[in-house]
C-alpha cells in the first residue's frame, strides 16, 4: 500500500516508525489517514524483525484530532448506520507488539485518544492533552471518557471533558498519563531508546507482559491475577527463559531466539 498521509521507516532493524504526515491540518485524523495507520501497524505487528513500534506526529501536533471537516457533513443516521469511524480506529488495540506513542505538541481529541490507545506515552515539554469535543456539541468517541479517567482519575477527566481544558507534558507526567517528559529535540532519542530496550527482549516475553497488563483494565483483581500466573507459568516452556536465566547466572548477555 501507499501512504499518503503517514510516512514509515525502520530503525536499527528492529523499530517501526510511523508518522502521522499532515502537519497543515495539525494531522487530523481522517479515515484515509486511519486506513493507512492500521495498514501500517498490522505490517509491523507481522514483521518478524520487528520488535517494537513508535508513533509519532509533528512538533507542532501529535494529533489535532479526528477531521472535524468530515465530521461536520455527518448525521445521526450517517454515523449509526455507518458504524462511524469505528472500525478504521481498532486495529492499534489488537496490535500485539509494543506501540510507544512520541507526543509533541497538541493531542487532541481522537489525537489524546490515540496516544492513550499506545502502551507508552513519551511526551516532549510542549506536549498538550486534551479532550475538547464539548466544544464541538460532541463528546469523545474514541476512549476518552473511559480510558482517560483509568489514566489521570475521575476529578481531573471531568474537569477536562467537561470545560475542554488541556493538560500540559508535566501535569500529565504527575497525574500517570505519560511515563517520561524530555525537551522536544530529545523526544524522538529517548522513544528510540524506549522501543531498542524492548526489541532486545525475548518477543515472547514481551508480547505476555503487555498482555497481562491490559488485562489490568479489564475484570477483576482476581481474574487479573489469574491470566497474569498462567502467562507467567507458561513462559516458562520457552528457551528465550532458559537462555534469560543462564545468562545471568553466567554473567553473560541473553541471545533470545523468540522460541
Ligand atoms: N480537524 C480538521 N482540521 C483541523 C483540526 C481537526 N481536528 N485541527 C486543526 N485543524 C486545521 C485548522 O482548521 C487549520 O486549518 P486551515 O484554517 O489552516 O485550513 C489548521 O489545522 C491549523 O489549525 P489552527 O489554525 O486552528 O491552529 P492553532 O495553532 O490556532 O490552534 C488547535 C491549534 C489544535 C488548538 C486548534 O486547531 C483546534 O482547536 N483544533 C481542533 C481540536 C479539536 O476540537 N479536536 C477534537 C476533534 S473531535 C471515534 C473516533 C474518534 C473521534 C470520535 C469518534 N470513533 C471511533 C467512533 C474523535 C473526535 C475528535 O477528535
């Protein structure tokens, strides 16, 4: 497929980089755009080379989000009958690989709800969160009032999708929305970083502990505690596991073989 609106590349062998490509409308996420990222992703996902992925935007915006443009032809009955949208934003959740959002400047939106979407957000000093679709007659579709409160809690997502109000890179970084803020020009440095750390494990490893985590969000405690033990268990039917331990016991580095 060719990309119109976002561009790819790999670094090191081992990261996919995707980036957002439509910095005059701030990379407001239209469908095409949306097609394309999941294109995009599912390629990474099957890339055997591939150990983790970076999304990121421009300076200026992540992502401004969804294409309000668009959106303002639509109906009631064009947006139900259609499904709007729905199924052109799921693909990233059943990425399997690590996604690490890079965010630089305004995440908006369908742009805040993406970057939540990622397993990591990495955000540079600029960074903007926000969820200002009050502003339009709407409210989020994409997460926003479900995710974000999980993220920061239920005072501070009020707060925000009710008054459209944005959060800044360090109020994100206190509140647990975002795990690392560095200065912009840092930002792509310390998401390669991030994405080389995790290409270096065993993919097998890698895939579980993701897993397990998001199964944080859903269920209970208990039912939690159980899918993490029998992932944990059976890790351990791995050589990667074998090869990890007998590394460290003989002071030596791991050479995973993702088996
Ligand atoms: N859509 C289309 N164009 C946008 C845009 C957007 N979201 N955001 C910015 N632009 C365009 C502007 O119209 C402008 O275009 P020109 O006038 O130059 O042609 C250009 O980008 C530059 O923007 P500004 O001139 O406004 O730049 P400023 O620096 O003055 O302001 C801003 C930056 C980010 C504060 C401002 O552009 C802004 O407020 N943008 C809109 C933010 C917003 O309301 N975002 C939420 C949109 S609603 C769903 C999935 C997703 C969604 C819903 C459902 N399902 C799966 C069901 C998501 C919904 C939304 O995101």
């Amino acid at each position: 497929m060719n990309y119109e609106f976002i561009l790819t590349h790999i670094e090191a062998d081992k990261v996919g980089v995707i980036t957002l490509n439509r910095p005059k409308q701030l990379n407001a996420l239209s469908t095409p755009l949306m097609i394309e990222l999941g294109h995009a992703l599912k390629a990474f996902d099957e890339d055997d080379q591939i150990g983790a992925i970076i999304l990121q935007g421009s300076e200026k915006a992540f992502a401004a989000g969804a294409d309000i443009q668009a959106m303002s032809q639509y109906n009631f009955s064009d947006v139900y009958k259609a499904n709007f949208i729905t199924r052109d934003w799921e693909t990233i959740n059943t990425i399997r690989k690590p996604v690490i959002a890079a965010v630089s400047g305004f995440a908006l939106g369908g742009g805040c709800e993406l970057a939540m979407m990622c397993d990591i957000i990495i955000a540079s000093e600029n960074a903007k969160f926000g969820q200002p679709e009050i502003k339009l007659g709407i409210i989020p579709g994409a997460g926003g009032t479900q995710r974000l409160p999980r993220a920061v809690g239920k005072a501070r997502t009020m707060d925000m999708v009710l008054t459209g109000s944005m959060m800044n890179a360090h109020e994100a970084l206190q509140q647990g929305l975002v795990s690392r803020v560095v200065a912009q020009d840092q930002l792509f440095a310390e998401a390669l970083g991030a994405a080389l750390t995790i290409s270096s494990f065993s993919k097998l490893s890698v895939m579980a502990a993701k897993e397990s985590v998001n199964k944080a969000f859903e269920g209970t405690l208990s039912e939690g505690m159980h899918f993490e033990r029998r992932l944990f268990h059976s890790l351990f039917s791995t050589e990667d596991q074998k090869e990890g331990m007998d590394a460290f016991l003989n002071k030596r580095a791991p050479t995973f073989k993702n088996q």
